[in-house]
C-alpha cells in the first residue's frame, strides 16, 4: 500500500511541474510576441543628418514601450564607437527621443541605427554627414627665421567637402604666398623683416564651414648697440665718478661683455671712481648671441680739467656773388688740452630770427685755425645782422661761442667782389663801366658767450 501510494506521489508531482512549465512557456512565448511587436514599430528618423562639425543632432526612436531599452549607436562602431558621454535621451509622448551633442569631423560617414534588447533586429541605418573644415600645423610654433631670410610654414588641410576650398592669411605680411591646391598647404613668407615677428592665422573655407589655425613667427636678428649707436668719443672731468654704459639690442637678446678689465663692468657700464687722466685710453663692449653672432663697439675716453677747449680770434669775410648766392668765409682760434679729442664743430648760422645753416666743420689735425666757407641760401639782406653760433662736438665746459656780422645798408648787390670784415671796397659796375661806388664799411663784433 506505501508503495501504491509512493507512485500517486510522484505522478502528481509530475504533472504540477509539467503544468507550470506550460504556463513559463505561454509567459515566454507572449513576451516573445510583445517584443516583437515592439521591433516591428521600431523605426529612426529622420532618414538622413547633414550638419557642421561642432553642432548638435536629434533623433526619434520608437513608438517604443518605457520599459524596453532602446539605443543608438553607430552601426559596426564604425569609423568609431559613439561617444556616451555625450549622448542623453528622454521619452516625449511615447518616443524615445536622443540628443548628440558636439559632432565631430571623424564622425562623418558613421551610420546611426536604434535597436532593443540585444542589438537584433536594429533599423535602418541613418547617414551621419559632417561638413567640417581642418588645418593642422607641421611642425611646432613660434617658427624661428633669420632676418632677410625666406620661411616655409607647412599645414595639412582635411575638408569636406574638398572643393572650392579658399585659403587665406590674417595679418598679411608685405611679401608671402600660399600654395593650396592640395590637402598639403604652404605659406611661403620672402624675405622676412622685423616687422614681421607676431601671431598669423591661417583660415581655410568650403561651401560650409571653415577652420583655422594659428601660429608664431620669431625674427631672429644680429645685435646691435643702441648706446653708443657708433664708436664714441667723450671727454669726461677728472676726479669725478663716471659710468660708460653699453646697450644693444637683438634677438635673441645678446649678451654684454667688456672688452677692457681695467675697470669696474657691471650691468653693461664701466665704472669709473675718481678718474685721473691717466684712465683715459679705449673702452670696449661687446653683444653676443650664440646663434646669430656678435658685433662690437668703441669708447674712446679722455679725462680732463674743464674747459678742455676754447675757440678766439674770429674772422668773417664776405664774398658777393653777382647774379648768385653770398657767401661767408669764417675762421677761428682755437685750443685743445685732450689733444686729440676735439676733431668737428658745429656752426650755426641765423639771421636774427630763425636758423639758415648748420654745418660740421672739421678742427684741422695740424695747426690750431679752423676755417669754412658757409653759402647762403640767398643774397646777403643789407641791414641784416648774421650770428654764427660755434661749439666744440666733445669739449668739456666749452659755452656756445657766438660771433656776429651786420651787413651795410648800401651794399651793392650788383658786382663780384671779396671784401675782408673792416676792409672799404671798390665795385666795378657789372655793365663794365668804371665807377665808383660808395664804400662799404662791414661791421665786425664778437661775442664770447
């Protein structure tokens, strides 16, 4: 009898779980049917995105349940996996609606497709196109050139679309030229200037969109002295503390050196502390650049008691010239305790109100008279007074010397003649008649100012 009741046991159990089995089998069966419902009404609009590189796209997938999970993604993760952090989705009135933030330029081609579930039965694909304009450097900026030297910028150039692609440059330098007829471009900058040393941007347009790149170009450029501009002579007093300083300038900025270690260099001065004459001599600097070179400059110093100089004994004599230009012949005196140093004056003429001529005037190596002979711009003016202004180009406690000359009233401005300042004079008429004139009385006085 166990037995017997052993066997009813078993076979109730075994229909029980035959009966459940049946009912999973119907729940699968049904959810099978549901899903499939669901992938039949699965579909991806729109059909097709053309935008910029940079924007931003929508799409709708569905009329899907919520409690289904639906995604996008690019079909074969082709040319590359969709990008999730910046991918979002929400559902408006039973669609499942995405948002795909910042397309980028190596998206393009990619085609989108929406499924459920285990990535079966996804939609159609729907074609990514990305207008997108390019231009990467080859090679790293500042781009470094010798001054008056050519340089070549080299950029590659991706596109879409490649045609019509413009090209242009911004500033725009006095002399370059840009070959872009292929995705390889080139800015050729010809004989590159100072002037030319900053930032470029480089812009390159299609029917779309464009894109741009910047750059640096660094000038690079010999030193040369600012201070002294040239080889310099000064006279400086004795016992008096001094600084010579050297200044240059260059790029890449130079390096300033002495060239005489007698005295105090610091910070690109020499350094004098109660010089004697026995410091005068050549004091050297030089500016350096490792890359483009060095250039040198000159003082040459003399130390002396004030005035070092001083000029005397002027002389004027004036020179009518018929039908032509006057002029003046000026001479003077003069001394120089440097022996040397003193080797230009400066001459200022005026007439009383405004200045007429300055020239140099070189002192004589030999002998201590300096002389010149100064052409006016016009005929002497009767009754005019002429100040011829005299300082020394290196004298110590030398003031402008003034020397001044009126002429006559009654000077005949008709006859060649030279007439010594002081001196009477007698014309000859330029019709070649003989005649005499009256004489002219030039006025000489002189004034150490």
């Amino acid at each position: 009898s166990n037995f017997i009741l052993g066997v009813v046991h078993v076979d109730l159990c075994k229909s029980r779980i035959m009966g459940l089995l049946q009912r999973v089998s119907s729940c699968v069966c049904l959810l099978l049917l549901l899903s499939s419902a669901a992938l039949s009404q699965l579909t991806l609009t729109p059909s097709s995105i053309s935008v910029t590189e940079g924007s931003d796209i929508t799409l709708q997938c569905g009329e899907v349940n919520e409690q289904f999970d639906v995604k996008i993604f690019f079909k074969d993760d082709m040319p590359k996996p969709i990008d999730q952090s910046r991918l979002s989705s929400e559902v408006e009135g039973g669609m499942r609606v995405f948002t795909y933030t910042a397309v980028e330029a190596e998206e393009n081609g990619a085609m989108i497709v929406c499924s459920v579930l285990d990535d079966t039965n996804p939609t159609a694909p729907v074609p990514l196109t990305v207008w997108f304009s390019k231009l990467t450097l080859q090679g790293s900026s500042p781009f470094s050139v010798e001054e008056n030297s050519d340089l070549t910028i080299y950029v590659t150039l991706d596109s879409n679309p490649m045609e019509n692609v413009t090209v242009t440059l911004d500033p725009m330098p006095s002399g370059y030229t840009i070959d872009a007829a292929t995705s390889n471009v080139s800015v050729t900058f010809t004989t590159v200037e100072r002037s030319d040393v900053g930032s470029y941007t480089l812009t390159a347009t299609n029917d779309f969109t464009s894109g741009s790149v910047s750059f640096e170009i660094n000038v690079l450029y010999p030193p040369a002295f600012t201070t002294p501009s040239g080889d310099t002579t000064v006279v400086l007093p004795v016992g008096q503390d001094a600084t010579l300083s050297c200044v240059a300038e260059g790029n890449p900025e130079p390096t300033i050196s002495p060239l005489n270690n007698n005295v105090t260099f610091t910070n690109g001065q020499y350094q004098f502390t109660e010089p004697t004459s026995t410091d005068s001599g050549v004091y050297g600097c030089r500016a350096s650049s490792s890359s483009v070179g060095y250039v040198d400059t000159f003082y040459t110093v003399y130390f002396a008691e004030p005035p070092s100089c001083t000029i005397s004994n002027p002389s004027v004599e004036v020179q009518v010239v018929m039908d032509g230009d006057d002029k003046f012949v000026l001479s003077w005196d003069f001394t120089d305790s440097t022996n040397g140093a003193l080797t230009t004056f400066t001459l200022v003429v005026t007439d009383g109100s405004e200045e007429m001529i300055r020239q140099d005037v070189a002192a004589p190596s030999e002998g201590n008279t300096a002389s010149t002979i100064v052409e006016l711009p016009q005929a002497i003016v009767p009754g005019t007074t002429y100040v011829f202004t005299i300082t020394g180009e290196v004298c110590l406690g030398l003031e402008p010397f003034q020397h001044s000359y009126t002429a006559p009233d009654n000077t005949d401005p008709t006859s060649s003649t030279t007439i010594p300042s002081g001196a009477l004079s007698v014309h000859v008429a330029a019709n070649g008649l003989p005649g005499l004139f009256l004489c002219l009385a030039f006025l000489l006085s002189s004034a150490h100012m």
